[in-house]
C-alpha cells in the first residue's frame, strides 16, 4: 500500500490521506487526464459562433463596458464570447438578444460541421 495526497479532500490547511493500490492510482490519474483533456476540448470545439461585435457596432458602437454593464456580466466575460472562448448561459444570451432587439440566432449560429 501507499499514500497518495489528494488535495482536492482537504479541509482548511489539513490534508487528507488515503491509502490506496498502485492500480487505484493508475486509475485515478487516467480520470484526471480524461476530465481535464475532454474538459479542454469541449472548450474549444462546442464553442458557437457570434455577431456580438457586428451588433454593438449597429448600436452606436456600443463598448464592451456598456454592453456588459446592461447584460449584467464583467467586460472579460464579453470579450469571451466575442472571441468564441466562451459560450453564454441561456439566461445571458437572451438577455444579449433583448438588449440588441433581436432573436437569439441572430446573434449566436451553430457550425454547419456540428
């Protein structure tokens, strides 16, 4: 048997240990490579594309700032979307789509590969 620190268990500056199988630590760091590699890729590949910035130019040339002070989100989380980093909560793209005055898929399409 032996130790392995899992720090993700501790509370306050305790950290748990748990005795654990040569292979139960094989299996564990496969499920932390999976979780991180698919988490990774789900980032970048489901992303949706966007026309935020075609719409605030519409809008007077509204500036991330504004726009992110009328949706209720910080001006990082604009820029996100803006770039296809990020995809917005259902909430906040139908609050996007009320502000600009127009419908969801006016704003955010699927990739016709998807």
């Amino acid at each position: 048997m032996q130790f392995i620190t899992l720090p993700f268990l501790s509370f306050s500056k305790q950290i748990a240990y748990i005795p654990i199988t040569s292979i139960e630590v094989y299996i564990i760091l496969d499920i932390l490579y999976t979780f991180n590699y698919y988490s990774k890729k789900e980032t970048v590949a489901y992303v949706m594309k966007n026309t935020i910035r075609h719409h605030r130019y519409l809008n007077n040339e509204m500036t991330q700032k504004r726009l992110a002070e009328q949706a209720g989100v910080t001006r990082q989380t604009i820029i996100a979307i803006e770039k296809g980093v990020f995809n917005p909560s259902v909430k906040l793209a139908l609050k996007l789509a009320h502000i600009f005055n127009c419908k969801i898929e006016d704003l955010f399409q699927l990739d016709p590969d998807d």
